[in-house]
C-alpha cells in the first residue's frame, strides 16, 4: 500500500503513456494503485473472451504456460551472479525485458486463479497472516532457516 507520502516519479512507459512509479520519501519501492489485481483480472478475461480462448485455458494449460514464463524469467538472472536490489548494474532494455516477462507470469497467475475461483489478493494476505505463526519476528529475525528448523511452542 501506497503511503500518503509517497513521492510519483515519472516513467516512460512502453505504449509511450507516461506511467508513475511510487518511491516513499524512505526511498522504500512501492507498486501504483492501479491497476488492481481484478483489474488485471477483468482486462485479461476478456483478452482471451474475444479470442474464445477459454477453451484451452483450462488450469493444467495456464499452469505449464506459466512455469514456462518463469524459466523465461530465469533466463535474464542466469550467469549474472547476485544482482543487486534495483539492478543498477542492468541495462534499460534488459530492465523492460524483465518487465514484460514478470507480467507475463503475473497475466497467467491471475488467470490461474480465475479459471480455479480462487480470490488471489485475498489468499495472499491469509497466507502471510499463516507465515506470520510460522515464522514469529521475534524468533527467526535475521535469520534464513526453514520453519521446521525452529523449536516453536504453540
């Protein structure tokens, strides 16, 4: 979520409209408020209805089309070592590359979860609450181990 002091930076986006990325004053990143997942949800449903897509679209088929596009994504880390937060060190070609994989595996994510009624944002945040007993700050801070790794009393 967007903080109200969220400073708009100005992109140039791909179509040439100009986007706006939100940098908070603490320089933390953050996304735009829209478009929504539903958005998202909406624009891509009827994408694939005035194509009659539906018919191949069932989850098995988003699901391999999705793992595809992340090995695509995977492809832009291979060979490059650690990359740092940012990717300075990237090209801005190489960065609106990323970005139009990634939005790729967002598109067959969301419509994952369409054709399997899944209310996606609402799923993520259950999930996070469960992390969050899975993982108390105060036992595993600073630390990278796997939850069955930790003595945790209930």
């Amino acid at each position: 979520m967007n903080s109200p002091d969220a400073k708009k930076q100005k992109l140039q986006c791909g179509d040439g409209s100009d986007g706006q990325i939100n940098v908070a004053d603490t320089g933390e990143f953050s996304f735009s408020d829209k478009p929504t997942l539903d958005d998202i949800r909406k624009v891509q449903h009827e994408f694939c209805k005035e194509r009659n897509w539906d018919q191949f679209h069932t989850p098995r088929n988003i699901l391999l089309a999705m793992v595809g596009e992340v090995g695509e994504v995977s492809e832009l880390f291979q060979w490059r070592g650690e990359v740092k937060e940012g990717l300075p060190d990237w090209s801005e070609k190489d960065k609106k590359h990323l970005a139009q994989e990634l939005s790729d595996v967002l598109i067959y994510l969301v419509r994952l979860s369409e054709r399997c009624h899944i209310d996606l944002p609402a799923a993520a945040l259950e999930k996070i609450e469960m992390n969050k007993k899975k993982y108390p700050a105060h036992v595993v801070y600073g630390s990278s181990k796997k939850y069955s790794e930790y003595d945790l009393k209930e």
